[in-house]
C-alpha cells in the first residue's frame, strides 16, 4: 500500500509546483504588459516633447539669424501681436466647425 500512495502524493507535488510555476508566469506576464503600456505611454510624451522643442529650435535659430530690419519687425508683431498691414487679407481657419 505504500508503493501505491507514494507516486499519487508525488503527481499531487508535481500538479502544485505546475500550479505555482502558471500563476507565477501569469503575474510575470501581466506586470510586463503594464509596463510595457507605461513606457509607451511615455514614449509618446517625450516624442511630443521632443517635436515641441525642435520647432522651438528652428524659431530661435531664425531669429538668431534674422536682420534687425524690417522684416524682423514685421515678423515679430504678426507673431506676438497679432498685427497685419491694412491691406492684407486674413483667413481664419476655426477646425471645430
């Protein structure tokens, strides 16, 4: 009787220790699939970041370049101000309609 309970409490200890290697995997897989949205997440922020800070770059580099003349002046008062020459005409473009 004992040759009979013994392989039966070792297929018993080999279920469990299955068991606990599938849970374990589970956990290990759904912490990596949260991280993994994480750092996606983060990608797409740095990368927006990133983009906002080369047209930044490209706008000081124009100034940095850009003569003291008229057209500077011009081109800061659209900018900052808003101002146009009389005779211009100004479309607007409202994206929400």
């Amino acid at each position: 009787m004992s040759e009979k309970r013994k392989p039966f409490s070792l297929s018993l200890l080999v279920r469990v220790f299955l068991a606990v290697i599938v849970v374990v995997s589970l956990v290990v897989f759904v912490n990596g699939v949260m991280r993994y949205n994480e750092l996606l997440e983060e990608r797409q922020e740095l990368e927006n970041t990133r983009d906002q800070l080369v047209e930044e770059k490209e706008q000081l580099e124009e100034l940095m370049n850009a003569e003291n003349g008229e057209s500077y002046v011009i081109r800061m008062a659209r900018k900052f101000w808003n101002l146009f020459f009389p005779e211009e005409e100004i479309y607007f473009n409202n994206g929400n309609s």
